[in-house]
C-alpha cells in the first residue's frame, strides 16, 4: 500500500531518537520515566538487536520471524514472562494470567475465556453503546466549549463498560474512580525496570526507596477493595441470567462451547478479575484518547470518519451488527492502536538454549518484541510514522500478524481482543456523533509509557457539539 505523493499526512508526537542505543546506570531513570526514550534510530530498521546489560542478556525480537519464533513457535521455552514484568505487577496482579505461566497458566486461561466468547459479544456491545450514550449526556450538560480530561473521561468509560460486562455489575462511579486512579498511582510508582532485574543483580532488589514501596502498596490495596466488594456483592446477591467473568471463576460455569473449570478461591478470583479489570479498561481507556488525539491533528480523516458514521447510524445509538458497517471508523481506532500501542513492550525469558537468526540465546537471556518498535519499522510499513488510516481499509493488504501486535500475538494473544476492538469502535462512533474534540492552542502532547503507554499529564481537549 502506497500512500498518495500528493497529500499532506498528520505524524503525531513521538518518543525521541538517541543517536546510539545505550542503557546503563545513568540513563535508567529516564528510562524509567520513558522505555521508548533509548531506541535510537537502528532500532526501527533492524531485525534483531542483542546487548548486554552487566550480567544480563538481552535480544530484541524486530522481525515477522523472530516474533514468531518467541511468542508462537517456540512458546513451550519462551512462556515466562520478564522477571521486570513479573515483579512489577505481581504486587497488584498476585498469580494472576498476566503474570503466571505454565499449568497454572493454562489453567487460569482455560477458566477466563468463556464471557469473551463472540457468542457473547452482541450482548455486551449494547452495553458499551449505553454506557456512552451516558457520557455523551453528561457532557451535554456542559457548557460548549469547555475542558475535559478526555484520558480521564475515557478511563470512566471503560471501567464503567468492563464492569458492567465482565462482572455483571453496575460499578458506582466512584468504585470506577478509585481504580483508575489506583492503577495511575500504581504506574507512577512501581519500580518496572530495577537495577536487580535488569542488570542481573538480584542481591540489589533488598534496596529501593520505601515511599514508593508505600504508596504502591497503597495503591493496590485500593484497587483491591474495589474488586473485593465487587466480589462480595456477587456472593450475596442472585446469580446473573447471563455469564459473567465471576460467575465463570467463583463457580466453574461452562459457556456455550461447554468448557469450564473448578470454582476458584476468592483471592484467585480476585487476581484474575483485576487482571481483567486492567486489560478492558487501561489499555482501551488509552487508545480512545490517543485516537481523539490524532482525529483532532487530521482533519481530512476526522471529516471521513464523521461523514461515515453520520450516513451509517444516522442519529441513532449504534448496535453489535453497525461495527462491520463502519470500516474507516476501524481503521482509524487499528491505525490508532498501531501508532500508540496501549502496551508498547511485551517480554519473555529464556527457559532454556535456543537460536534466532543464527544467534545462540542462553537460558535466562530476556527476549523483547516492542509493538512500538514493530508497528513503527520503517522496512515493514510506508510513512510508518504518519497517521494514515486507508492502511487498515478493506482491499489493502493487511500487516503480518507478527509485525502488528497490539493485542500481543502467539498463545498469549489477549483473551479480550475482540472485545477491546468492539469497544473501541462503539464508543468512539457513540460520542462522534454529537461532539468534536479538540486540543487547547497552548496544549503540547507527550507520551508517557511504563506499564501502558499514555498521554503524560492527561489529555484536556475542548468539547464543541455537532447536534
């Protein structure tokens, strides 16, 4: 697919471009700060990069085919998450799929897909289209013209969604705040990339600074509360008509394709469920606000879309069956997903020796594939940097599986893809409708990324309706 030579194409903020890739002590606080500030511009062309930090190996996997060899081919050796990722988040995730591996692993798997079968999605879409309908009444009552942290408005919105689908319960709104505010607060002060895990000095994790340990436990102990009473409130009341991720976890039920597992305890419930609760709502919460982002730097897109969605749904709140009617709103959300991936670094460690490319990978080497290097590889997309949606339409061939990754690929693929995907579109289709946003004069937009990738500071656009 070739982009026209002729047309003036939007390419949104992005993370800078040392002149050399370099790591060590001195640049890890920035780092920290940002994972994409290190990449030089090697990185967005070469297939594979191996270093050493210290007494620790690495290689980035930048290629269809090494991809595929990690997280497909070879996942029995590479099924275990980074030790960076696995203790960063098992503070708030416990044992949960996105940190376990192995027959636990499966195990968990196995008892967490039934609610996301497409069986269940039409259901689920009415929801998420009612939930925005809500939002875009709220924001009615608002003077036109004013402010809005959209970050924060689409945050509510998908915890609201994920609620009231995967656990068949009507989060209160400030039950929605205090975790997304509980995983802001967790973001900004875990420590995801330590001196221990990433050098290979484990005697160094007995160091670290107590505050933040402090507040990222309390962090997570309200997040917790959230989900526990959630948990509690399904105990005592009646049974949902319809199966919930709850109701699969705290009583094995089976879903349509008759695969179920053993009830689980209440604390494994509850990992799962904030696993779950994290997945639907940050990472979909994100890219809804970097697609109003790039929607407001591009009007000829932004028109498109409008035109598309106006003769589609003509004023009436869009259904299950509208998402395949409105192709160009797709691809602006997969455009958006390809430009800021909501999690832009996924990991693997080493169980044992391998090769890739012709080189050796020794047990305990950490394997990394970066969606933002991948979906930005100037050998595998035209004008990789510029938003350009036409490169998601139908009649274009579509990316290599392994080369546009937002929802991570191979046997740990995310359960809710489908789902995210539904979601993304409904939402952004329900609140297009009746509002433009746009970006404040003064408003200079960067990227934050640790555990998600986001907007630093928020994302305050100004709200005008359209009707």
């Amino acid at each position: 697919m070739n982009t026209p030579e002729n047309q003036a194409l939007f390419v949104p903020v992005m993370a800078p471009r040392p002149n050399s890739f370099s790591l060590s002590l001195w640049n890890l606080p920035a780092f920290r700060r940002n994972m994409l500030s290190i990449w030089s511009d090697k990185a967005y062309q070469a297939r594979k990069m191996s270093f050493r930090l210290l007494n620790q190996d690495y290689i980035l996997c930048n290629s269809p085919d090494t991809v595929r060899r990690v997280f497909l081919d070879r996942h029995d050796i590479y099924d275990k998450k980074s030790p960076q990722m696995r203790h960063a988040l098992e503070p708030l995730l416990g044992d949960g799929l996105f940190v376990s591996d192995g027959a636990l692993w499966q195990e968990r798997r196995k008892a967490c897909s039934p609610p996301f079968e497409s069986v269940y999605l039409p259901g689920f879409a009415k929801i998420m289209s009612g939930s925005a309908v809500e939002m875009a009444d709220r924001w009615a009552a608002l003077p036109d013209g004013s402010t809005v942290d959209v970050l924060n408005e689409m945050a509510r919105l998908t915890a609201q969604i994920i609620g009231r689908t995967v656990f068949g319960d009507d989060v209160p709104d400030q039950d929605a705040a205090k975790v997304v505010s509980g995983f802001t607060e967790y973001q900004q002060t875990i420590n995801q990339i330590d001196y221990a895990d990433t050098f290979g000095l484990p005697f160094l994790r007995r160091l670290g600074n107590p505050l933040r340990r402090k507040k990222a436990a309390r962090a997570t102990a309200e997040v917790h509360q959230v989900i526990d009473q959630i948990i509690d409130r399904f105990k005592r009341g009646r049974k949902p008509e319809r199966l919930t991720l709850l109701s699969a976890l705290l009583e094995g039920d089976t879903a349509s394709s008759g695969q179920g597992g053993c009830p689980m305890s209440a604390e494994a419930a509850r990992n799962e469920a904030i696993v779950m609760f994290m997945a639907g709502h940050e990472t979909t919460a994100n890219a809804l606000a970097w697609t109003w982002y790039l929607l407001d730097g591009c009007e000829r897109s932004r028109s498109k879309m409008y035109a598309e969605i106006d003769q589609v749904l003509q004023g009436r709140t869009p259904t299950f069956e509208d998402v395949a009617n409105l192709p160009f709103t797709r691809a602006v959300f997969e455009e958006s997903l390809r430009l800021y991936p909501p999690v832009p670094l996924l990991s693997r460690q080493a169980r044992s020796e391998d090769e890739i490319r012709g080189s050796k990978v020794k047990a305990g080497t950490i394997m990394l594939a970066l969606p933002w290097l991948l979906h930005r590889h100037e050998k595998e997309w035209d004008n990789p940097n510029a938003f350009y949606p036409e490169r998601f339409m139908p009649g274009n061939p579509k990316p290599d599986k392994f080369t546009y990754i937002p929802f991570s690929v191979g046997h740990r693929v995310c359960l809710g893809l489908r789902f995210g995907l539904t979601e993304g579109i409904l939402c952004l289709a329900t609140l297009a409708q009746r509002y433009r946003l746009s970006l404040p004069d003064k408003h200079k937009v960067d990227i934050e990324c640790r555990l998600t990738l986001r907007p630093k500071g928020g994302l305050p656009m100004i709200l005008s309706k359209r009707r």
